[in-house]
C-alpha cells in the first residue's frame, strides 16, 4: 500500500470531465484505489464513486493505492493530476 497527497489544480474540482479520465485509468490497473478528502476515504470503482466523492478545486487530497501494480497506478494518478487531466488550469 502507497500513499500520496496530490493537489486538485482544476478550479471546478472533479467534475464530469476530469472523472471520466480518472474512472478510465482506474480501470486499466488490478490495484484498488481510495481517496481521501476531508477526512473522509471514498473506494474509487468509477466515475460515479469520484463525482460522489465531492472533490473540490485547488484542494489537496490524499490517493491510497493498493495491489501488485500500485506503484505504476500511483506513477500515472500523480501525472494525471498534475497535468490537471488534460484540462486548462486557471
């Protein structure tokens, strides 16, 4: 199990655009990923668990990944989140 504190920088959070990226890279590994925002742990499956998840901009949260390929998972998540999924960050 890896853990990694990764800042939203897309100013509406993850909202449709942004989840449905993250819900595709979730299903490429075999580890199992939460994520924890405001004290709160939320197991990602899909893109509904990641716009439950109420994930706002500009916050930092913590991913946790956990299973044979979590550290390539992890690898992937923190460059996803930095490039802010592809998005114009403002």
């Amino acid at each position: 199990m890896i853990k990694q504190s990764v800042r939203v920088v897309n100013s509406t959070g993850l909202h449709a655009r942004p989840a449905a990226t993250l819900a595709k890279i979730v299903k490429q590994y075999q580890s199992s990923l939460t994520l924890v925002n405001n004290g709160k742990e939320i197991p990602i499956k899909g893109m509904m668990s990641i716009l439950g998840a109420g994930v706002k901009g500009n916050t930092t949260i913590e991913l946790i990944c956990e299973g044979q390929d979590e550290q390539a998972f992890m690898n992937e998540l923190t460059s996803a989140f930095a490039q802010g999924f592809g998005e114009t960050v403002m």
